[in-house]
C-alpha cells in the first residue's frame, strides 16, 4: 500500500526575530501566536500551523542550514482578495505583486504577494472559482 498525504500539519520558518515576525502575522495577517513545548512560538493559521525558529537557536531536529529569508508562503483565505489586499497594506506593508493569477495546488488562484520580516516572501490568494 502506497502512503497517502493528506494535508500540511506545520512547517518551520527560520527567522531573526521571533518577536518581531509573531508581531507582523498577528497584525497584518490575523495569526494567533501559541506557546508549546518549553518554550517554543508558532503562529496558529486555520488548523496549521508555522513553528518559528530563531536563527542561531533552532530546535532539532533542524534543516541542515536554514537561513532566514529563504522561504516563500502561500495562504489561501475565505476573505475576497480586495479586502486581504487592503488589510495588508492597511498594514504599511508593501505589495511587490498581484493581485495575478497563478495555478494553485487545487487550480487556478488570484493572488498577490509581500515581504515580510527577514526577507520572507508571503502571497495571499484565493481560488478563482471563489472570487
């Protein structure tokens, strides 16, 4: 029997500045942040989640070398794209594309993408069938 994946539990996201990066979800994008473990942060999204490492500091195991501003997340959202766009650039955050159309894990989806904190790349996006 083949193994069969169903859907992404949490990923890690190797950053600077756990604080700041928690401070910037929260706000911009509507994230809850959540204390596990000893200690540990991750940012709560739907029922994912982002586990933050600070750069320097990972908890094992760990990629062999995870640099900051090497990851490029993509969010889907219920919200119409016009109004994710305003909330984040209501945020001061600037748009470096979008909102286009790109072909998404379950078809085509608009989008538009950011910078976050550490150079990390965020797209918003929402099925076509949906807007």
């Amino acid at each position: 029997m083949d193994m069969e994946i169903i859907k992404l539990d949490h990923l890690v996201l190797t950053v600077r500045d756990v604080e700041k990066t928690v401070s910037f979800y929260e706000t911009v994008m509507g994230m809850k942040k959540e204390v596990f473990g000893n200690g540990r942060v991750a940012l709560k999204c739907g029922d994912q989640k982002i586990n933050l490492h600070e750069s320097g500091k990972e908890f094992d195991p760990k990629a062999h070398k995870p640099p900051p501003g090497s990851a490029d997340l993509c969010f889907i959202t219920p919200t119409p794209l016009n109004d994710a766009l305003a909330q984040v650039k209501h945020g001061n955050v600037v748009i470096i594309e979008g909102p286009v159309e790109r072909p998404g894990a379950n078809g085509p989806i608009r989008s538009f993408n950011f910078m976050v904190p550490d150079d990390n790349v965020s797209e918003v996006a929402r099925d076509i069938w949906a807007t």
